[in-house]
C-alpha cells in the first residue's frame, strides 16, 4: 500500500500538521523524512503528525521519524503523534518510543 501526506501550517498554534494515510516503509522513509527536514527548513516550529490513517510503519519509518525528531531538538522544538491506531502505539511502547515522541489520542488534546 502507498501512503499520502499532507502539510499544513497551523498560524493559530504555530505548528506544521502533517496527515498521513497509509503505510510508511522502506519504499517511501526517506520521501516521509525529506519532506519533514524541508519544511522544518522552512520554518522552526513543532510538528503534529495525525496519524489516525497511519496503518503501518516500519522500522525505516521508525528510524525516519526519530531522524527528524533529532532535528527538532536542536531548536527545542517537539513531535507530537496524534491518534494513532493501537498496533502503532503498541510499537512505539515496545520500542520505548513513547518516551521521547509526545503521543496524543486526539489533535484537540493539549
């Protein structure tokens, strides 16, 4: 399965929202990691990534995201994974991701 992201900047919360539907693997992990550094380029703020459509990612994925979560430290910023399904949120608790990636069962939660 292919994935699809969309990019939105939030003015009113000052945060990049990125949507995700789909798979993230070894096939598309680097396209997921580069969009992520550009926009982090184009402006450092935090982002939330809406992972509600996120059905799988793989370690490649995992390593990607924790590529740009490095990035976003070195400005303070934070990645926030909203709603993500059950199996991800099992994996990141595995891995002990859920420690260092903030982890949000809805994008109104604060």
């Amino acid at each position: 399965m292919d994935y699809s992201m969309q990019s939105k900047y939030d003015s009113d919360g000052n945060y990049w929202l990125i949507t995700i539907t789909g798979e993230i693997d070894i096939f598309n992990s680097q396209d997921f990691k580069t969009v992520l550094l550009n926009l982090i380029e184009e402006k450092e703020i935090n982002i939330k990534i809406d992972c509600e459509n996120l059905k799988y990612i793989d370690s490649t994925g995992l390593a990607a995201l924790i590529a740009v979560l490095k990035r976003t430290k070195e400005y303070n910023g934070e990645i926030t994974l909203l709603r993500p399904k059950a199996n991800l949120e099992k994996l990141f608790k595995i891995t002990n991701l859920d420690k260092v990636f903030n982890i949000e069962g809805d994008e109104n939660e604060q």
